[in-house]
C-alpha cells in the first residue's frame, strides 16, 4: 500500500488549516480577532499555548485532551475539525485531479489547474467553518463567508480552464443571477459596508461560548476514523476508465460516477456527516440562548422577515430583468454572450451564479 506524496501534501496543509479555523470558529462568535493575540491560548486559563503544544492531532491526543498548565480539559472540536479539515481536502484533490470528476478538468494538472483546487479547498474550508461556528453557538461570521464568494470568483476567473464555462455562463439564467449578485454588492455597500456597527470585543469568553469538553476516547475514535478513511481514500484510485459527465445534460449517473470513484469518496463523505451530526446533537449552553432570543423575536419576526424581503427586492428586480434582456432580446443576447467568450469573465461569472444558488 503506497501512498502519493502529494496526498500527504494535502493532508498535511488540510490539517494546518484546520488548526487556524478552530482559531476562527473559537473568536470570531465572541467578537474577538483571529490575529491578536497571535498565538493560541486555553480558554480555561488564557495561558499563551508553546509551538509543541499546538500542533495538529499531535498535541490534543499527548496531552490526552488537557491543558499542560491548568489541567482543564480540551474540547474534541480542536482535533475533530483538524482531521475532518485534512480528510475534506484530501478528498477534494482527488475528485478533482484523480477521478477527473469534474467538467472541464480533461486531464487535470497541479501547475495548470491550482486556482481551480484552491478554490476549492477554500470553499470546503469556509464550509467546515461555518458548519463549527453554527453547532457551537448558532452563529455564522458573514466574513467567512465574503471571503469563500471573492476567492471563488478570483480564483476561477485566473483558472484557465473557465472556458469550459462558457455555455453555462452564456444562458440568460446566468445573466440573471450575475446582475443579482452585483445588486446584492451594491446593496450591501449602501446599507452596511459603508456604516458597520462597532462591536466591542469580549475581554473573556462567556462559558456558554467556550468549547464543550468531551472524554477522550470518543475524540480518539472519531480522530482515527477521519484519519483512517483519509488514507483509505489515497490509496484508493480510478476503477474505470469511465469520464463522468457531471453537467446535468449528459445524463448524469450515479452508477457510471460509482464505477469511476469507487466507495471511497462517498463513504469518506458519510463519514465527514455523521461525525459533524454527532457533534451537533450534544445538549450545549448556547441552546438556551437561543430560545431565548427566538422568543424575544417572535412577535416582530413577520415585520423583519418582510424588511429583509425588500432589501432584497432591488437584487430579484435586477436579476429578472437581465433575464428577459439577454433571453428575449437578440441585441441583449448577443451582447452578453460576447462579454462571456473570454474565460476569465465565463469564469467569474459562473462563480458568481453560483453565490447566488448557494
């Protein structure tokens, strides 16, 4: 059984990741910067963590899920989102560049098609952050999310690959959903960006925000499962020389991709769920917060959804009009589908349509 250097690679650097987006999932809900201070610290006594005690897996599994200086215990999150992070880019670099599992990719290439893999992996990274700040305080920071949408469109446009987008993004449904997104910039410029509220950083972390902690054989388990299906999925390769069409309007089929991928991809990906499902379905303190404040906004919350609605109004009117223009129009029609020749616009475009879905 060998494994390629490049799946260690990015198994390695998932890992790192991952040990930032605990940082990330950790202060962002508290209103507290992810870069000062600088270096970690135990929430139970704000001891300045050393290099050796903050390394990815390793650390967590030799202090045996304790703090070195104050005994305290170390939540499972901080290991279990490492690994799950390292399992997760694992598994996008080889649907990607192993089982050619993607439209465009014809035979992929690391030095050629990186913009492509990064944007990825920073999707599967925001995504794994996002879903650690939900479980643990009911909170999402937006400035994950901003970031995931403006590496997407960058990232794709400087792939040259985009060109394979260019008959998604010449259909007026793309043109639509492009003049969305720009009306939601726009909007958020005109509403937010340019008078954002003044947060006040919190001196010490409520214990409703802190980690959960967890007994230390359920997180070595869950570490060695995500582990053990990272490598399982290295060692896995191509059983088919089958190229799935994943476009939609070729058929797609789940038996010729399974033929493709084998089980590896799929199980690897139960595995991420139901690890992040067990997680989720533990009793936290931010539950009774969260009660709380759905019952503190119960009686005005038809008047604050119809608010966001007509925010929202300005980017629906926008996005159905480019619709009609580019689609009933020949002039419009012909404009558009000249502005998305060029693969860097096909592929920005594309990224924004696919903001706009997500």
């Amino acid at each position: 059984m060998t494994i390629p250097i490049i799946d260690i690679f990015v198994w390695v650097f998932g890992l790192c990741v991952g040990s930032f987006l605990n940082v990330a999932i950790y202060r962002l809900p508290l209103g507290l910067s992810v870069s000062r201070p600088r270096w970690s610290f135990c929430p139970g006594c704000n001891h300045t963590l050393a290099w050796y005690d903050n390394l990815p897996l390793v650390s967590w599994l030799a202090l045996r899920g304790r703090c070195r200086t104050c005994r305290s215990e170390i939540s499972v999150q901080y290991p279990l989102v490492e690994a799950i992070t390292g399992l997760a880019f694992v598994l996008a670099y080889r649907l990607l560049f192993v089982f050619d599992a993607r439209v465009g990719l014809v035979i992929a290439a690391v030095p050629t098609d990186w913009p492509l893999l990064l944007a990825w992996l920073t999707l599967v990274a925001a995504l794994i952050a996002c879903a650690g700040m939900d479980i643990g305080s009911y909170q999402i920071d937006v400035s994950v999310t901003n970031l995931a949408v403006v590496a997407g469109i960058v990232l794709l446009a400087l792939w040259p690959g985009s060109r394979a987008f260019v008959p998604l993004a010449m259909r007026p449904i793309t043109a639509g959903c492009t003049a969305a997104f720009l009306a939601g910039v726009i909007m958020l410029w005109l509403t937010l960006w340019r008078h954002p509220m003044s947060d006040t950083p919190a001196e010490s972390p409520p214990k409703s925000q802190q980690p959960g902690s967890s007994s230390l054989v359920p997180g070595v388990v869950a570490v060695l499962v995500c582990v053990g299906a990272a490598i399982w999925l290295s060692c896995s390769s191509p059983r088919t020389a089958l190229t799935p069409e994943l476009d939609g309007a070729a058929g797609f089929s789940f038996d010729t991709w399974i033929a493709r991928v084998g089980w590896a991809a799929p199980v690897s990906l139960a595995v991420i769920f139901l690890l992040m499902v067990l997680a989720a379905s533990r009793d936290r303190p931010a539950d009774a917060e969260l009660h709380q404040a759905i019952e503190e906004e119960a009686p005005h919350a038809r008047r604050v959804a119809l608010s966001e609605l007509l925010w929202l109004l300005p980017c629906i009117v926008a996005g159905v009009l480019a619709w009609l223009v580019v689609g009933r129009t020949a002039a419009g029609g012909s404009a558009w589908a000249n502005l998305v020749q060029y693969a860097p616009v096909a592929g920005a475009v594309y990224a924004m349509h696919g903001a706009v879905v997500g």
